[in-house]
C-alpha cells in the first residue's frame, strides 16, 4: 500500500493507516470500545505472560480463548477449559502467531460455547459516507475456517438485524473507514453480539450480499478508489430473496487434508439462480502450496427454501475429477434437518463429523 502510494498508484482499499488499527486485534477492541461498540469480556490489551493469562481468566470465567493479535484464519487460537491447561495452550498460541505472523502478541476474551457468528457488509467512501449491505450468516465452519456462508441469516428478526447493522455503521465510521469491509459479530442465544474483528478488505462471501442487495461490491470498489462517492444510500439498500455460498476446497471431504492435482474433467452447474466464483479449468494443476479453495458456488432463490433447493441441485451437477473436493460434504449439509431448519452455530460442524463417524453410509467420499 505504501509502495502504491510512493509510486502514485491509487490502492483500491481503505488506508495503510486504517488496515493496521483494524489489522491489530487488540488496537481494534480498543478502537471500538471507545466507539461504544460491544465487546466480548477479555483481557485489557495483550496479555505477555502466562501469569497474566491466568488472572485474566480467573476475572472472565472459563472458557476462555488465546488469539492471536496480528492473526486470522483460525491460526494463533486455542480454547482453554480450566486453569491446568491454560500455560500450555497459551504458550502454543504465541508460538504459532510467531510462525504465521511473525508477532507473537495475543490478548484473551471469554468464550461462548454456541454462538453464530454474524458478518455486516460496509461500504464507506472519501466523502464520510458510510452504509451497510445488511449480514451475512457464517457459522458453519470448521476449525474457524467459513464452509457455508448465507444472507440473510435465518436467526435474526428486523429489530436485531436494525441493531446489528447500524452497530457496524458506528464501528466504520469510528475509524473513518472507506471503500469495502465487514464487521464480525458473535452472537448469543439471547441476542446479544459482541465485536470479533474487522475484515478492512472485500472478502470470499461477498456474492451472497451481491446476489440479494443486487449492488456490484467490486464495481463500488472501484468507484470510490476513483474518489466517486457512494452511488447509492442506506435507503436504496434493501435485502430481496436468498443466497447461499459452498466453498469448494481441494480437500478430502472427510479427512479435510489438502488433495492437490490436475483436473481431469470439469463441469460448473448452471441454471437460473446459479453463479460460479472460480479460476480453475480443465487440466489446470491445483498446487499444495496456497489455499485449498478452488471454487465458490452460489445459489440464489426467492426464499431460503428455494435457495437450498437450487444448491442441492448444483452441487448434484457439478463435476470436478482428479483431486478430491469438500463438494459431497456440503451436499450432506443440505439435507441435514438442523440445516434446514437454521439451528446451528459455531459448533455444529464438530456435531456433524462425528455423525458421519457413527454412520458409515455418511462418510461425504
């Protein structure tokens, strides 16, 4: 982003200045809980030695959560049940933000054992205009890696989701944010949600907004690096029908190690509500060294019901030979009954494998 601006070249993005506040987990609570935005109970800022990671879940109840504060995707995480495994699975977390991150800091929060985890869609321009493109539902996911994201979420009724959105409005405008982000909430059973973290990028389920808001997030992206403003209000963004995503990783659909290798045969589904996120194509090699996600299915349908019913459908018709891909896992998913009917969180694809254990016949291969 310097180099960009040193060289004269626009970055389609927020600020350097931005993307570090919002990049440091830790600077970022502080941020929103200046700007009135509610946060998990954790530590006061990074917690440096086990000592203090003691008092601080001592303060906060078990379980608790170590994370990484430069970190994301999952990495620079460990739970912690009680006191007697909290040195070890601390020290492991710092050990593992180093080797991803280069920066070993982490910081601690309480830790919900069943919430969803809620995304808002903003978009911010230079003019300090700042709107939300309503949520996201993103809490099937394994390992805090998203499989299955949806908008709108099937759990949030008007009031809460008025809430949750102009909550992530506040937190955007509270660092003068512009251009694409998301706000990440965890939400309880009673309604309340809580800041997780701020994406200060366009990130992988964007189409499901796309789809049900009918806005091009990457075309407003590119208006606002123009220095345009918004071509649209908070008035003109209404939410219509439903959308569904799959990512499709180059995985073992059961096992969720890497399956590198060449595609020997290929066929995307199509048909109405259908869209396909991807680069792969016949013959490609799919390598071992970058993220296992090789495509994006989305189905988008009038309600939630019709939207699950075109997935089945394009999941049934989409062909991928030569590696292995989480594809059938996702199919299973569709027609679990929790899935349909909503009831699920963060913990539910622990749930789920371990049916699949129990049941030879659901093993996704």
């Amino acid at each position: 982003m310097e180099v960009c601006q040193a060289c004269g070249i626009t970055f389609i993005g927020p600020s350097p200045e931005i993307i570090r506040k919002m990049g440091n987990k830790a600077q970022a609570k502080a941020t929103m809980l200046e700007a009135g935005v509610p946060l998990m109970p954790g530590s006061d800022g990074l917690v440096e030695t086990v000592e203090e990671a003691l008092v601080v879940a001592e303060q906060i109840g078990y379980p608790v959560i170590v994370k990484a504060s430069a970190g994301g995707g999952g990495r620079g995480m460990r739970i912690c049940n009680n006191a007697e495994e909290l040195p070890d699975l601390y020290n492991n977390a710092r050990s593992e933000a180093k080797g991803a991150f280069g920066d070993d800091s982490v910081y601690m929060e309480k830790y919900l054992l069943e919430p969803r985890h809620i995304e808002v869609q903003i978009m911010g321009d230079l003019f300090g205009n700042v709107v939300h493109l309503g949520e996201r539902e993103c809490s099937i996911q394994r390992r805090h890696q998203k499989l299955i994201e949806e908008s709108p979420s099937a759990v949030l009724d008007p009031a809460l989701r008025q809430r949750i959105c102009d909550t992530a409005v506040r937190a955007a405008k509270a660092v003068g944010y512009y251009n694409a982000g998301t706000i990440e909430f965890l939400l309880d059973k009673r309604g309340d949600f809580f800041f997780m973290e701020m994406n200060t990028r366009v990130q992988v389920e964007h189409p499901v907004t796309e789809l049900v808001t009918g806005i091009d997030i990457v075309k407003e992206q590119l208006r606002i690096a123009a220095g345009q403003k918004l071509s649209f209000r908070q008035e003109d963004v209404v939410q219509k029908g439903h959308a569904i995503e799959c990512r499709i990783n180059a995985e073992d659909p059961f096992k969720f190690t890497p399956c590198p290798g060449r595609i020997t045969a290929l066929h995307f589904p199509g048909g109405p509500g259908i869209r396909v996120d991807t680069a792969m194509h016949q013959d490609a090699v799919i390598p071992p060294h970058y993220d296992s996600m090789v495509a994006k299915l989305i189905a988008y349908g009038a309600d939630r019901t019709e939207a699950i019913a075109r997935m089945r459908r394009a999941l049934d018709t989409l062909v991928i030979e030569g590696i292995k891909t989480t594809a059938p896992l996702h199919r299973r998913i569709m027609d679990h009954p929790d899935f349909i009917a909503g009831t699920f969180s963060t913990k539910w694809m622990e749930t789920f494998l371990e049916e699949l254990k129990r049941d030879p016949a659901g093993d996704p291969r």
